[in-house]
C-alpha cells in the first residue's frame, strides 16, 4: 500500500520521502512528550519490563503532503468483522506485534524453566558481544574511565550498568525479531553520522545513551540505522 500511494504521489510530482519524514516525527513526538506519564504509570506495578501496548495513530495529509496528527489511539480495534479485505492486514500486524514483543518466542526453551537452558537459549540469540560499540573510542578516549565526561564511555563493555545492559539486550533482540516494523526512535541515522548533541538536550540520560548506542550499531552495521 505504502508503494502504491508513493507511485501516486511521485506520479503528481509530489515527493512522498518528506511526508514520511513527517509522519515518523510526529509519532515518535507523542511518546516523547508522554513519556513521563508512561513512566509514572508504571511505578505502580512491581516490574516495568512486562508491558506493550498497540497503538493507532490518526493523521491527515493536504495536497501538498503536509501532516496533520489527529489522534492516536490506545488499544485498536483488530476486527475484521466491519471489514473484510483488511484481515491479512490485521493478521500481519499481530503476527510482527508478538514476534517482537516476544509473546511468541523464536526459539526452544527460551521460556524453559530450566535456568541453564533458559540462559543458554537468551544468549544465543543476545549475547555481551551484540552489545559492543564504539571500540576506538572506548579504546582511545575512555581507557575503562567509566566517569568520563564523554557519554559514549559508559557504552563501553567495563562501564555498562545492569539496567543499561538489560535494556540494550531488549532493544537487539527487539531489531532481529521486529518484522515489518520501524523504530520510532532514535530516528533514521547514517554510518559515520556526526552525533548531534543538540538533539540529545532533550533527552534524559537513558535515552541518551540508547540514541548513542544506536549510532554506534549504524556505524558497525547499516540495517542499524533504521
């Protein structure tokens, strides 16, 4: 469908790569102005790891491609009930959704009650070694100075945080098993890119170091960076 819109609005000379620039933007602006919400909620909960939710976002484009957000939407409604053609649509969506979120594991004994098996199993799949990035820098610059004033230092092998760590494993197998998906953010980036420290302002520490992350995979492996 994307395709077929893009042909459309090439055909109209219209350049369909900015509106899509755009759509991605405002959605990824959403989660960063309510993530403190998010993260309030889940202070009433035991564990903030176990949780996903589907949303769907509304947005309208005039003639000359420019967005507009409407709304998004908690909880969308899959049914095809209403309409028909749009089952395998809703049947992929679901089937990317519990690949990536891992309700529907990849592999054998990832969810064994085994401990041995269970580790063995994670680590196949994310290992420490997935982990590592931006090894001239860590070499050169940080030298296992965990406290330097150079953010990229606490990505290093010596200086990452249990927290940090959990979450970048998330985050690896989240890009092996995420289907027909796209992060949101950190947004599209190129391998060598300049880091924009200006952008990282409006981040909080954790998001900081994810985006840095990110650029280190890019610059390690193109289908990183998007």
């Amino acid at each position: 469908m994307k395709d077929a819109f893009d042909i459309y609005a090439t055909s109209k000379g219209l350049n369909p790569a900015k509106m899509w620039e755009d759509v991605q933007k405002a959605i990824a602006g959403i989660f960063q102005l309510k993530e403190h919400h998010v993260i309030d909620a889940l202070k009433n909960y035991p564990s903030s790891d176990n949780f996903f939710e589907l949303m769907r976002v509304d947005l309208v484009v005039d003639e000359d491609l420019k967005v507009y957000l409407l709304e998004a939407n908690m909880s969308p409604n899959l049914s095809s009930a209403h309409y028909p053609p749009n089952q395998l649509l809703y049947e992929q969506v679901l089937y990317n959704l519990f690949g990536l979120t891992g309700v529907a594991d990849h592999l054998k004994g990832y969810n064994s009650t085994n401990v041995k098996e269970q580790t063995a199993a994670k680590n196949m799949v994310t290992a420490d070694k997935n982990l590592a990035v931006w090894g001239h820098e860590c070499d050169t610059f940080c030298k296992g100075n965990c406290e330097s004033s150079l953010l990229i230092c606490k990505l290093c092998r010596p200086c990452i945080d249990p927290d940090l760590k959990s979450s970048l494993k998330r985050a690896h197998k989240e890009f092996l098993h995420r289907g027909d998906f796209r992060r949101l953010a950190p947004p599209p980036m190129l391998p060598g890119d300049q880091v924009d420290y200006k952008y990282l302002e409006n981040l909080n520490e954790a998001n900081k170091l994810q985006h840095l992350w990110y650029q280190g995979k890019c610059n390690i492996d193109s289908t990183w960076c998007t």
